[in-house]
C-alpha cells in the first residue's frame, strides 16, 4: 500500500487549494486512476488540511499517480513532487492510522477527520475501489481512532478550527452579530451549535432552497436566502464562510458596495480553496483571517496534549502489528493446505534446520520461543 499526501505541513494553502478536489472530480480521479493495470485499489481523501491518496500497486503506480494529481490540479508535476509526502508499505499504514485519530491533524484530536476519512472509504468502497488490503487497513484505522478516544484524553479536551474560530468571534466584542455562509456544511455545522454556546452571540446563516429545512431545524439561529447575503453583511460585526464552492462567496466589489456603516469587522475564512477574496483587507476597520491563522493558534492546544499523543502512538503501534498479521494470513490462506501437506512429508527437525539456515537470528528466536511455549502448554 502506499500514501501519497499534501497536507498544511509541506504546503501553504495556495497549494492545498488547488488540490481541494470536489466530490465529482474525486470520483473522476478514482476512475481513471484505477483503471490503470499498475493499480488494483485506490482512495482519496480531501480536506481543507489534506489531500491523500491511498493505493495498492507498484512502484510504476507511483509515479502514475503524481503525474495525474498534476494534471487535475494544474501544478507542474516537477514543482508537485516538492510539496508531496510519500509513505509505503508499513509507514503507509501507520500514517493513516495517525490521521484517523487525529494525531497529524493541525488542531491535534480534532474530531471532524474521523468522519471525513469514514465518508472517503465509503464513497470509494461503494465505487469498488477498494477490495480486501484497503478494506481491512481503513476498517481498523477508524476502530483504533475510536479506541484512542475512548482510552485516552487526546479528544477529551479537543479544539477544533472551527472552536477555534467560535472562540475568537465570541471575543471579538461584548456583543457579535454574526452572518455564517455555510451553515449546513461540516464545519459551519460545528461552528454554528459552538456558537450557540456564547450568550452574546446573535447567529444569521444562510441556505439555499434545497438546504433549507436542515439550518431551520436549529434554535435561535435567523435564516437568510443565500442569494441576499450581501444585503444582511452591513448590520454583521463578524461574517464566517466555510462552504465547498469553487468560487468566491464574497468578492471585494460587492463587499463595498454592501458596507455603508463605519466599525470594526472580523472576517473569518474557514474554506479551502478560499471563499473570500483576500483584497477585501483593503476595507477600512476589516479584518480578514484564515485557516493558516488557527494553525498558529492550534500549537498551544497541541503542546497539552503530549502525553495523550504518546498513549495514541502506542495504541497505534500495537493495532498496526495486529492488522500487518492478519494481512499476512489472509495473503498465506491459499498456500495453507499445500504447506500442511508438505509439512507432513517432513520431520520437526528438519523442518527447524530449514528455519535456521534461512531466517535471521531474532526472527529463528521467536520461532524457537513459539515451539517452546507450545511444549510448555502440552
């Protein structure tokens, strides 16, 4: 199996953006990708941190996948591969089962990519992508994610970007009008009920027609048509978009055509790619920030939780061994019943010289060990 991933820690969010594929063009990649004779399963997950994609197939497939990831995010390949981690075999593994459980996320613990990663496995799954390596790697990665955050703290005191982002709005004066564009989304979701929390919030969201009924089924939240957001921005102290658009959601025109009231505005940009032009910073009393901004805010919530962390690696180190065996004998079923049958042609003697004449000396140990534990129990 092998990772190929671009994610906030080797790549700023102009790159990230243009490998924030959406859900047709994921599936498109799949198609193609798969279709390949180098490739027998594949996955992609995309977040507004990370893209990866996981794959079975050779070391001809790697580079088959770069040069794709190229040519559906317009970077050139050579400029890609500077910005791209790649992880095989065993590291493979290890690495997604420390994304699962939020270990290499940038808000560490941070609870969404959990079910990001679910949503990315069943969407491959019910595509047939994946078959029995990526099946089992994925299912066990997401139990022992769930594991870690039964056994220890690492989520207990989580806090992610979009708490991170309720946090500041909340603080941003004693009272805070606030329009979210997005609501319905994953993380407008979270940041609306963390919103909620704050007595001196007051929380406008938008909806489309078809989406509608999911934001009006929330409390104290006032509804506004998508298509009218500019006309609700003047009267806002604070305007959050986190939504999937390929296209900006606030422009700088219509922004100023839109504020006819002097005071201090935040502008939260939650999205990748962006959803607010990034020019709308020349507005007077505006200020504009984005995910990049919470990476930094995130380190300090992260230095807590260094022993969790190392609790994590250890809950992954051991669910990672029972995964790589339970691959190992899935892949040795076929030969059972000849090796059974060739192994009673052979005596136990002969059968551990053979053992011994071909296998490292820790790993004939172990099999010594194995024999001996098994006498003992006779």
């Amino acid at each position: 199996m092998y990772c190929i991933s671009v994610n906030y820690k080797n790549s700023d969010v102009n790159i990230r953006k243009k490998l924030a594929f959406s859900e047709s063009v994921q599936k498109n990649f799949l198609a193609e990708f798969i279709t390949d004779e180098n490739v027998s399963e594949c996955l992609i997950v995309c977040t507004c941190n990370r893209t990866e994609l996981y794959f079975c197939g050779n070391e001809q497939s790697v580079s088959i996948a770069e040069n794709l990831l190229s040519r559906y995010c317009g970077i050139d390949c050579d400029l890609l591969k500077k910005h791209l981690y790649l992880f095989y075999a065993d590291k493979a593994v290890c690495h997604l089962f420390r994304v699962a459980s939020g270990i290499e996320s940038m808000v560490i613990g941070e609870d969404e990519i959990l079910g990001q990663i679910k949503l990315a496995y069943t969407s491959a799954k019910d595509m047939g992508m994946t078959g029995y390596e990526l099946n089992m790697t994925f299912q066990s990665a997401m139990a022992c994610a769930k594991k870690i955050k039964t056994q220890t703290a690492l989520s207990k005191t989580s806090v992610s970007t979009a708490t991170l982002a309720g946090n500041e709005i909340a603080h941003f004066k004693d009272r805070v009008n606030v329009l979210v564009i997005g609501a319905t989304g994953k993380i407008g979701t979270t940041l609306v009920k963390n919103l909620l929390s704050y007595k001196n919030v007051t929380v406008t969201a938008t909806s489309r027609k078809h989406k509608a009924q999911t934001v009006q089924n929330r409390q104290s939240i006032a509804i506004a048509d998508y298509a009218d957001r500019y006309s609700y921005i003047d009267s806002a102290d604070c305007v959050v978009s986190a939504t999937a658009s390929p296209h900006y959601t606030i422009t700088y025109y219509d922004l100023k055509q839109s504020i006819k009231t002097d005071k201090p505005r935040l502008f939260i940009d939650l999205a990748v790619p962006p959803d607010i032009d990034s020019t709308v910073e020349q507005i007077k009393d505006l200020r504009l920030i984005g995910i990049d901004y919470f990476e930094k805010l995130a380190k300090g919530n992260n230095e807590l939780k260094l022993d969790s962390v190392e609790s994590a690696k250890e809950i992954i180190r051991e669910e990672c061994d029972v995964l790589k065996k339970d691959i190992a004998f899935h892949n040795f079923l076929p030969y059972m019943q000849t090796v059974k049958n060739k192994l009673s042609e052979n005596s136990l003697e002969e059968i551990i010289y053979k053992f011994k004449a071909n296998l490292p000396s820790d790993e004939f140990i172990k099999i010594l060990d194995a024999f001996k534990s098994c006498g003992e129990k006779i």
